[in-house]
C-alpha cells in the first residue's frame, strides 16, 4: 500500500502542475507567458515531493508475527485494491479538478 500511494501522489502533482500551466497558457492565447515564477518552477518538485517521501519512509509495514496470525492483511496487495485502474483514474480527475480550480478560479 505505500508504494501505491506515493505512486498516486507523485502522479496527482505533476499533472495537477502541468495541466494548470496548460490552461493558463490556453487563457493567455499560447504566448509563452509563465505562471509560476522560476523559483517556484525550480522549487516544486522539492517541495511537493516530501509528502510520497515522508509517506514512504514513515508508513511502516506490520511486524512478521501480526502477519502470520493475519494474513488477510495483505490481501489488497495481492488483489490489486490498493492500485489498480479505477484509483488511478479517480486520482487523476481529482488532479484535473485541481487544475481547473487552480487556473480557472482566480481569472
């Protein structure tokens, strides 16, 4: 499960950042006008990438015996729950929602 949600966020934010420098640009007829300031720009990935890290380095797996006397427990990795199409697709329209509030809201 934590791979899947680092895989998930790493995917939401950086379509989140394109898209919106998309439809800005679309607004600003494509003339090559930048949103984000270059620090901002520089400092994105930085910044926003600390969440999938932190996830993945603090979300601790459960200690072998809690395993062997519950191994239903893994089961969302072995069935595909934890990432599968539909999730993936459910966090990308949210990503596309961001986007469009991000860019769209404030003209």
């Amino acid at each position: 499960r934590r791979m899947s949600k680092v895989i998930l966020i790493s995917f939401y934010k950086n379509i989140a950042l394109v898209l919106t420098l998309f439809i800005y640009n679309a607004f600003a007829l494509m003339s090559g006008v930048s949103l984000y300031d270059s620090f901002v720009s520089a400092g994105f990935n930085f910044f926003t990438g600390m969440p999938p890290l932190l996830i993945g380095m603090f979300d601790k797996d459960l200690c072998e015996e809690t395993v062997l006397k519950i191994p239903f427990v893994y089961q969302s990795g072995r069935k595909d729950m934890s990432l599968n199409a539909r999730k993936m697709a459910l966090w990308m329209s949210r990503a596309v929602l961001t986007a469009l509030i991000v860019s769209v809201l404030p003209l």
